[in-house]
C-alpha cells in the first residue's frame, strides 16, 4: 500500500456537526424511549406482586373454610339437635365466606390479563422503533414523534398512557413511578384499570 493509500484510510472523516446533534438527540429520546420500558415492566411488576399476595390470602382462606366445613358435617352426624342446629348455622356461614374468597380469588386472577397485556405492549412498542430504525438509513432521521404516537395508539390502559405521556415530559423511570403511585393513591378504585 502507499503512503496516500495509507494516509487517506488513517485520516478520520470530517464530522458533520449537525449530524452528531440529530444523533446525540435520538440517542436520549432512545434512551428516554427505554426508560419507559423499564418502567412499564417495573409497574406490571410491582401491581402484579400485590395481586398475587391478594391470591395468595384468598386461596388459603378457601382451605381453611373447607377444612372447618368438612367439621361442621362431621357435628351434622352426631345426632344431638343442638350441635346439629349449631353446625347448620355455621356451614351457612362457611358458605357465605367460601363464596367471597372465590370471588376475590377471581378478581386477583384477573392482574394475570392485564400483566400479559402490559408485557405484549412493551414487547411491541420496542419493536416499533427497532424496526424502524433498521430499516432506515440514517436512524436518527426517522420520523421519532410519528413512532411514538404509534406506540401510544397501541396502549389499551391508562396507566400505560400517563407513563408514556411522563416519559414524552422528559421525567425520569424513577419519577415516572412515583408520578403513577402518586396518581393510584389519589384515583378512585379501579380509575387507572381500563381493559
């Protein structure tokens, strides 16, 4: 190789100032894009922990009905009229409370829906730029606010709508969340929880 072939291929190219600016940009919109991931994760998983717990108490509660009924028709057996009548009101009673731990074991069933819509939503929302992106030649000239109106249009809930819209005000994943608590604490039950 000679010495101009040689001092051509060593010479870094001249950056285009306006270049390193648009890609400087896209990187922290990127890196602000991520951080909304993150969050949405962290906030499916945190509400998902406590619905499990819910779960948790209510299914337990289930078997110790069970275990007390099935003592209550032992005492159905023993032919003294009292306990008969006592056993009677008390299997009423076990029947009432069975049927409000199932139903509250049906309601904590239901984060399961709403977890795996979240996570589809994450997954699919970072494939948007992704694909975005690699298809372009130059990614940090891709059309970055058509793709985030694309993601958001594919949010089915609340939630993930205002931690979108905190991400797009520039707040951190750590300010998002507690923006979010902040915002679960105030609304009415079930206000942030749309299917």
């Amino acid at each position: 190789m000679s010495a101009p072939d040689k001092s051509a291929r060593a010479a870094p190219a001249a950056i285009d100032p306006a270049a390193a600016s648009a890609n400087v940009k896209f990187a922290g919109e990127l890196r602000r894009f991520l951080e909304l991931g993150a969050a949405q994760l962290d906030a499916a998983i945190r509400e998902s922990d406590a619905r499990v717990d819910k779960l948790a108490t209510a299914v337990t509660a289930v078997a110790t009905d069970a275990r007390d009924l099935e003592t209550q028709v032992q005492a159905l057996e023993s032919g003294n009229a009292a306990e008969v009548q006592q056993a009677r009101e008390r299997i009423r009673q076990l029947a009432a409370q069975l049927d409000a731990h199932v139903q509250a074991t049906v309601t904590s069933l239901q984060f399961y829906d709403k977890l795996i819509q979240r996570l589809t939503h994450v997954r699919d929302g970072l494939a948007i730029p992704s694909d975005s992106t690699v298809s372009s030649l130059d990614p940090a000239r891709s059309d970055w606010n058509s793709m985030l109106e694309q993601v958001r249009s594919r949010y089915s809930m609340v939630e993930e709508r205002v931690l979108f819209d905190f991400m797009m005000r520039g707040l951190s994943a750590d300010q998002m969340l507690k923006a979010l608590t902040g915002l679960r604490a105030a609304a009415a039950p079930g206000e942030l929880e749309v299917f």
